[in-house]
C-alpha cells in the first residue's frame, strides 16, 4: 500500500471543510447524513469541525458488497430516524466514485421534502464516474484507484488505518 493522504493533511482538509460548512449552514436547520459504513470516521471528525448545532443521523445504502467495483444497484438497508422534510440536508460520503449512491439519494431526500439537499466528500474519485454529481464540498479529488483507510475499506477490511491508502496493481489486499 501506498500512503496518498497522512493523518496532518486529512485533520487539515477536514478542519477547513468544518469552516466552510459552518459559515455556509450558519443561522439553518442543518440534518448531517452519514452514510454508512464508510463516512462514519470522516463524519465524527467533521462534526467536531463545526462551529454550529447540528442533527446527525445515518443511512446505510448497499451496492459494493465486498467487490471493488459497484453491483449498479442501490439498496436501502438502514434508513433515517429524523424527518428530512424542510430541513436542509448534508449527505456526508467517504467517497464519491460512480455516483450512483449519492444520486439515489439526493433524489430520495429532494422526494421526502428536504428543503435543500447537499452532498460533502472526503474524496471525490472521478475514473468510474457514472452519473453526474453536484457536490458542495470535496476533500480530495483523484482521478483513479483503489484506496482504503480512514473508513475506507476493502472488504469489510482496512477502515481502522488514520490515513488513506492506495492498493497497488497486483497488490492483494486481504494480507497486504
């Protein structure tokens, strides 16, 4: 594994996301959705970024199972506690990669009466980019691999690293 991003240039990204969101969300009704598995590390760093109250709760869509590439199928297996409608929503993503996942869910939030809905990534991976995507606030972008740590895993595996890791080509990751 490669190191693409140590643990200082993530809390530094992260802290001045925290800014941006912070000034542009100030005096609003702000529901922050993570979704599950993979924002869940961001997302705690991100909240404790912020100068402003906040809801947080979670949704857990299924499309990647344990492949590398997404099922093209977006299935709700967690749904929120908290009412979206009226409120302005900030979906919280690990990463943006073929843009299924969180169109599926803006279109989901806009239909259940959010009054706005925005989305905010960590990392935004453009090679299998499949639907276009609007996104408010991006950490990083990359252009293509595979990388884990921070949340991001392989396999269920990998998410406890504090920085974020490309595998290599030819790399097996499961004993890597």
């Amino acid at each position: 594994m490669r190191c693409v991003f140590d643990q200082q240039t993530i809390a530094a990204r992260v802290a001045a996301m925290g800014r941006e969101i912070s000034r542009d969300y100030h005096g609003r009704d702000l529901l922050l959705v993570g979704i599950l598995k993979g924002a869940f590390v961001f997302l705690a760093d991100l909240v404790r970024a912020l100068s402003l109250p906040v809801e947080v709760d979670f949704v857990r869509v299924a499309s990647y199972g344990s492949a590398t590439t997404s099922s093209g199928t977006c299935t709700v297996t967690k749904d929120l506690e908290a009412d979206p409608a009226g409120r302005d929503v900030l979906l919280v993503e690990d990463i943006a990669d073929s843009g299924r996942t969180l169109a599926f869910l803006v279109e989901r939030l806009r239909a259940r009466g959010a009054r706005s809905v925005a989305a905010c990534v960590l990392i935004d991976k453009t090679e299998r980019r499949e639907r276009a995507l609007d996104l408010a606030y991006t950490g990083f972008t990359v252009p293509a691999g595979f990388l884990v740590g921070y949340g991001l895993d392989y396999a269920e595996r990998y998410r406890h690293l504090p920085a974020i890791y490309a595998l290599e080509p030819g790399e097996d990751a499961v004993t890597a």
